[in-house]
C-alpha cells in the first residue's frame, strides 16, 4: 500500500491513507503522502476496538475521487461494513487472499462477504486462481482485475557488493542457499533447515542463510543499555550548563520541565502506541475466547488450542472440517476423517539445534541471522538459490524479489507460487501437500532432495536468474504496477498482459497475448 500511494502522490495526485497508529511514525507527510492515524484495531469476528465511529466518519465525509482498501479480516476494511452505502467515491478492494476462508470461526462472516463485495465498483486480486478469487467467482462476479506483486526498482537496481559474503563469513566457493520470512515457523524456517540438515552436497561446500527475526536477547538489552547512557551522558551535560548559568533555580525548573516532557512522551508513546496495541491485542484474545467459548463451548477451545500448537485438531468420525461451508468452497484436497483420534506427536526439535547438527556436519553451515533491508537486498544478490517452504500466503513477494535480484527460486506450491513460476520463468516448484486447513506442509527429505538437483544443475540456475531480472524489470517494478492501479483507480482498463510470461522450460502461451484477467 505504501509504495502504491507513494507511486500515486508522485504522479501528481492528492492521496491520504488512513491507517493505525505506529510508535515510530514522526510526521504525518511521507513522501508527499498524507497520513491519517486511528487508535484502532480488532476483528469484527472477534470485536473492534479503538476510534472505530471516527474512522468511519472520515472516510464516509471524505471528498475524494476514489478509495482502495486492502485486505479483508482487518479492522479498516470490517469497519466500513456500515457505510458503504454512504460512500460515494469508486470504491476499489484487494482482498489479500481470504486467510480465514477455512477457519471455523469465520464460517458467518464469509456467509455474509458476498453482499459486501457487491458494493464494489472494481476488485484486485494478485493470482489467478485462489482462494479470494475462486470466492469471487462462485458468487458470479466478474468487476476485478489480476495484478502482480510489485518490487521496487530503488531496492534492486543495484550492484551486488562483493564484499557481503566476506562480511558473513561465506567462502565464495560455497554454494548458498538463503530462506528469509517472519513468523519463523510459518515462514517454513524449520523444513528449509531440516532440509539443509539432510541435503547431500556431493562434496561441494554449502552454507544455509535463514533470515528471520531470531530471538537475541542480548541484543535488545545492549540496546537499550546504549541510549539509557546516551540519555543520561545528554541530561548530566545539560544539567551542568544550567546549574553554571542560573544556578539551583535553574536547574530546578530544568527538572520540572523534563518531568513534564517525559511524562507526555510516556502517554503520547507508550500508552497510545505500544501499550495500546498490546491492550487491543488482549482485548481482541479475549473477545475471540469469549465468542468460540458462547459458539462452541469447551470443544471449540480445545481446537483453537490445538491449531496454535500446530496440531491438527482431531475430527469426529465421518465428519469433514469445516462442514458448515458450502460445497463448491471447500478447499482441495479436504477430506473426511475416517480413524480415531491419533496419538500425540512427538515434542519438536527447536530450529537451532537442528541448524547446530546440520553445521557439525563436513563442508555444511547454517547461518541463523537477522539482517537490515540493504544487507538483505545484498543476500539475495550473493545466493545461488533462493528456498522457500512458507505453510500460508497469498502471493509471497519474496519470490518477486529472488526473480528481481536475478536468484532462481525453489519454493513449495503455497499461494500462487505456481504463477510466480511462470510469470517470471525464475523458479522451480518442490512438491508439498496441504492439510485439513489449506496449510502446506513439504517433507524436508523431499525438498532436500530437490536443493541437491539444483546444484547440480548451474546452468538452468544462471538461465532462470537471468530471465527473472528480465522479467521484473519489464513487469514487475512498482514503477509498471503503479500504472495499473492508476488506471484501475480513475476507471481505466489496465493493459495487464502476459505476452512472453512463460517458464523457459515451457512452451509459448497460445494464443499470444492472452490476458491476465478480466477486466470489468
């Protein structure tokens, strides 16, 4: 959305987002872009919280052209519910791929999406066939648009530094695999891992790069060691100078007016920010609690339980998941639970001794890091492969930007991965299966075995690099996907097609040309 609106404001239009309040936001311009924060939050499922009516208010008053929102199952899009009748302006929706389709707790909520959806004057949707856009079409709409990911060319029009793998302790003779995503376990940081942990190398030396944000305590503690001295280093020097000029008043009225300021910037930004959303948080918990517990009772607390835990929840005999769903709804690959319940599964192996075990082994390293964004952008250039093994997306960017730092890809088929795979002709696919929640789950044997064929195969890798950066820079920079929103904004229909988006190893798109999507 940021890019988006930052695209549109550089192009000459008045643009303002309307979005939650951020602990670290310093103005309320950005890059010629308003902002407009709400103390807000929540889930209608589970409850809004926060300044709800006045953000309804603003954007039912708000004399604009148009309105894009993005993402159901949030609090900016669930609010609006009420007055989309009363909002005048072209109204356009990115569903963002309808997570909570198969959860149980949304059955209602999707019942009632339909009628919502409706009140649309245009969708966007960024894969072919999902989820979101299946949704769509069962219910027979036909006003939406398909758009890929957009990656930035500022981040990737770059050179490589030769000097990253250095600074990482690479070898520049090891072949690199990199995984990057948070949440960690969602992110498929574990199979990766484990992956690597059994991967045959066939004597080549090999170093695993996983990039998430890694629990590192001490980091946290040193930095916040830093600024409490920094802070005081500050005060002492200022205090001093004071106390030599006006003397004990002086510095009296100094501690005054520094108790003042402190006692604002601790409301201003922990209660309204960190604190705010640690209470919205808790308050959203409870409420989703208080409703599975009215809704469904013990059992329902039971299953919820069990899906944090990552666990699938033991179906009834006979009976599907998610039998309250219509037919045509249900996900591929469901089925009907035909035994008892199973055995409790064995307690999981944390990610860093699996990581320790795969280092102990001859020519392997696994790297447990996190890093900035230009050290990352620099990670993507120094990898020969990218690996992905994430358990729920939509359209996972990250594959966009593999292909845009010209790094061929491995990645399970979660979200539209398959698309990615043809559109920008950078990546290959490892075969997964999905459970009873549509959540993908590879084995790491599997996948370990298809990283090992991919070393072994440099030429396809350089070949697939190659036509990936190729393809980003004609199709997939923010600077060609913003075109399309703009179009799609004023009520144009984008020129969004897929002439020469082919995977190198497959044959031509017949007819030539084709369309991405529909557009209505």
């Amino acid at each position: 959305m940021r890019q988006i609106a930052e695209r549109m404001a550089a192009r000459g239009h008045d643009v303002t987002v309307a979005t939650s309040i951020h602990p670290d936001r310093r103005s309320k311009v950005v890059n010629g872009v308003r902002i407009r924060a709400f103390d807000a939050g929540g889930k209608s499922v589970y409850g809004l919280n926060g300044e709800i009516e006045a953000y309804r208010e603003f954007v039912r008053t708000s004399p604009v052209d148009a309105i894009l929102i993005m993402a159901a199952q949030q609090w900016s899009f669930d609010a609006l519910w009420p007055v989309f009748d009363d909002i005048k302006a072209r109204k356009v929706f990115i569903p963002c791929g309808f997570s909570g389709l198969y959860e149980p707790d949304f059955a209602g909520y999707f019942r009632e999406l339909p009628d919502i959806l409706k009140k649309f004057d245009h969708l966007v949707f960024n894969a072919e066939k999902y989820r979101d856009i299946d949704f769509v079409r069962n219910i027979g709409l036909t006003n939406f648009t398909v758009l890929p990911n957009g990656i930035s060319e500022a981040d990737f029009e770059r050179e490589a530094d030769p000097e990253f793998r250095q600074r990482m302790a690479i070898p520049e003779d090891a072949f690199l695999f990199m995984t990057v995503g948070n949440p960690i376990e969602a992110k498929g940081h574990r199979d990766v891992v484990e992956a690597f942990l059994h991967l045959d190398t066939s004597g080549r030396s090999a170093v695993l790069l996983s990039i998430a944000g890694w629990p590192v305590i001490e980091s946290g503690y040193l930095r916040h060691a830093k600024a409490a001295v920094s802070f005081a280093m500050t005060l002492a020097s200022h205090a001093a100078a004071v106390t030599r000029r006006e003397g004990w008043p002086g510095l009296r009225r100094l501690v005054r007016r520094a108790v003042k300021k402190l006692r604002q910037a601790i409301v201003i930004r922990l209660v309204n920010s960190r604190l705010g959303h640690v209470a919205r948080f808790i308050d959203s918990a409870v409420r989703r609690v208080v409703h599975i517990t009215r809704v469904e009772g013990w059992p329902g607390i039971k299953q919820l339980v069990l899906r944090k835990l990552g666990r699938r929840p033991p179906a009834p005999i006979g009976v599907a998941p998610c039998s309250d769903m219509r037919p045509d709804m249900q996900r591929e690959g469901a089925h009907i639970a035909t035994t008892g319940t199973p055995p409790a599964p064995a307690p999981l192996a944390s990610i860093e001794s699996i990581a320790a075990r795969a280092s102990a082994q001859p020519l392997k390293r696994a790297i447990l890091t996190d890093l900035t964004r230009p050290e990352l952008i620099q990670a993507y250039m120094a990898a020969d492969l990218f690996v992905f093994a994430s358990r729920i997306e939509y359209s996972p960017l990250v594959l966009y930007e593999a292909a845009a730092a010209g790094t061929p890809f491995l990645t399970v088929p979660v979200g539209n991965a398959d698309e990615i795979v043809r559109w920008t002709g950078s990546g290959m696919l490892c075969e997964a299966s999905k459970d009873t929640f549509g959540y993908t789950r590879v084995d790491p044997q599997k996948l370990a075995n298809a990283m090992a064929n991919c070393m072994r195969a440099p030429d396809m890798l350089a070949r697939f690099g190659t036509t990936g950066r190729e393809r980003w820079r004609k199709h997939f920079t923010w600077q060609v996907v913003a075109g399309y929103y703009e179009d799609i904004l004023s009520g144009k229909t984008p020129d969004v097609r897929i002439t020469d988006l082919q995977s190198p190893d497959q044959p031509a798109l017949d007819p030539p040309g084709q369309p991405i999507s529909s557009v209505a």
